[in-house]
C-alpha cells in the first residue's frame, strides 16, 4: 500500500508543479474548479444521492458557483468567502463532536450535506484565487499552503505508524492516533519556518505568527480529514473513489485541503503577508 501510494504521489508531482507555478490566476483557477466538480461528484454520493442524473444535477449546481465565483473574483467577494469557510470548519467541529448528527438517510440529510458540499467548495475555490493572485510571490505562496498539508501528512503517518497508541477519534477514523496529529504539527511547524524564510519573512513578528498559522493550518487540515472520514462512515464507503491508485478517489486526496486552504488564506491576509 505504501509503495502504490509513493508511486501516484510522485508521478503526480510535475503536474502539480506546473498547474500551480506556470499559468496566471485565471487559468489556475479554472483548473482547480475542473478538479473541485470531480470532488463534488464524489461528494453527491457521500451525500445521499443515488442515480447519476441527481448527481449530475449536484455537479451542474456546483458548476455554476464555481463559474460565478472565477467570474466575479474582487478580492472583497474573496475574502468574505474565505472567511465564511474558516467559520464553517469551526462549526464542522461541532459536527464531529456529535457523531450520529444526520446520519439516518433522509432528503432532510441529504439537502443538509449537499449544502455542506457549497460551504466545502466555494470558500476553498476563494482561498485559491486569493493566494494565487496576491503579490508577491502569489504562484508560490499557494505552493506553500499545499506543500504544507502533504508535509502533514507526511509527519501524521509516519508518527502514528511508529509511535501511535492512543486513538485520536476511533468512532470516525480508527487508524488516526494522537501521536500522528503531534508528528503533523511538528512537520508543519518545521516547514512553514523554513518555507517561510525561503518566500522572505525575516522579521521575527511575521515568522512567529507564520508559524502558529502553520499549526493551526494543520490543525485544520486534520479536521477536515477527520471530517470526510465521518461523512464515509455516514454514507458505509471506504473510499470516495478509485481514481488514485494507494490513494482513493479526489475527496480523500482533498478533504484536508478544503479545510486547510481558507484557514491559511485568511490567516496571511490577517498577517498581512
């Protein structure tokens, strides 16, 4: 499993690379709304809906926002969006905190996670935009913000495969222990000082409060990952989908990001970075 989840990771890595560093904004940005429609396929079933015209009728919907959103895209609307989606991850926490929480099949559920599905999609689309226009350094400071999950990531498994005893939240996600979320703040802490002097922040202030966004990046990241896991649970699925070999389908390589990105973009635009 490993070695098939190493072997898409890194043959997936250029593409990354040049779909963040090469085009302008516009282009990224409409790169990222093919991927999120993906995603929002994956999610119409993990929501409730079982024939492929409601589904298709969900990816339409979610088109269409995403469509609005790459037209109209000033950096007031942006940053509105981004932090409605910090304040939605903050209310998701509730959510996991009550386990059970829609999870009866119903078009009363399935009409309350397609509107989660919106508060997934449109601020994370926004928190994109929002780093990948800004200047300067924007191409690289989205870089940044998707590095820094993967490192997460990176440090959560390994930590909680060689160190982990104690579950983090067996109900959603029993492989997920507390030595792994410690061995994903320490990566990210690590990564966002060095990625950080690497884009210019040199004076102790900014570096210092880079870092605690970091922390609360990964914080984030993990409930979003935490998140997905209950919805799957929800819906009796393993995986979202089967597109990435060793890694499921878009949602299971996204859901920390969707998470992740608006915390991080309103985090730099409090900063002012």
């Amino acid at each position: 499993m490993l070695k098939t989840r190493v072997i898409t990771a890194v043959s997936l890595i250029p593409l990354v690379l040049a779909l963040i560093l090469l085009p302008p904004t516009w282009l990224f940005a409409a790169f990222a709304s093919l991927a999120f429609l993906g995603a929002a396929w994956e999610w119409s079933a993990l929501a409730g809906c079982r024939t492929r015209n409601g589904r298709g009728v969900v990816v339409a919907v979610a088109a269409a926002l995403l469509l609005a959103l790459n037209l109209v895209r000033t950096p007031d609307v942006l940053s509105v969006l981004v932090f409605m989606g910090v304040a939605w991850w903050i209310g998701v926490l509730f959510w996991l905190r009550n386990l059970t929480f829609a999870a009866a099949p119903s078009a009363e559920n399935r009409m309350l996670k397609l509107g989660a599905g919106v508060l997934l999609l449109v601020p994370t689309l926004a928190a994109a935009i929002s780093l990948h226009s800004s200047e300067p350094h924007g191409h690289w400071w989205m870089l940044f913000a998707l590095v820094l999950v993967w490192v997460a990531d990176t440090g959560a498994y390994f930590s909680g495969r060689f160190l982990g005893k104690r579950k983090l939240a067996p109900r959603v996600s029993p492989g997920k222990t507390w030595a792994g979320v410690y061995g994903a703040v320490v990566a990210g802490a690590l990564f966002t000082w060095l990625g950080g002097w690497l884009l210019g922040v040199t004076d102790t202030a900014h570096m210092i409060g880079l870092i605690v966004l970091g922390v609360l990046t990964v914080a984030a990241s993990v409930t979003g990952d935490l998140y997905e896991s209950l919805m799957k649970r929800h819906a009796d699925v393993k995986d979202s989908g089967t597109l990435f070999p060793g890694h499921g389908g878009l949602l299971d390589r996204l859901d920390s990001v969707f998470a992740a990105l608006p915390v991080f973009a309103a985090g730099k635009l409090i900063l002012g970075l």
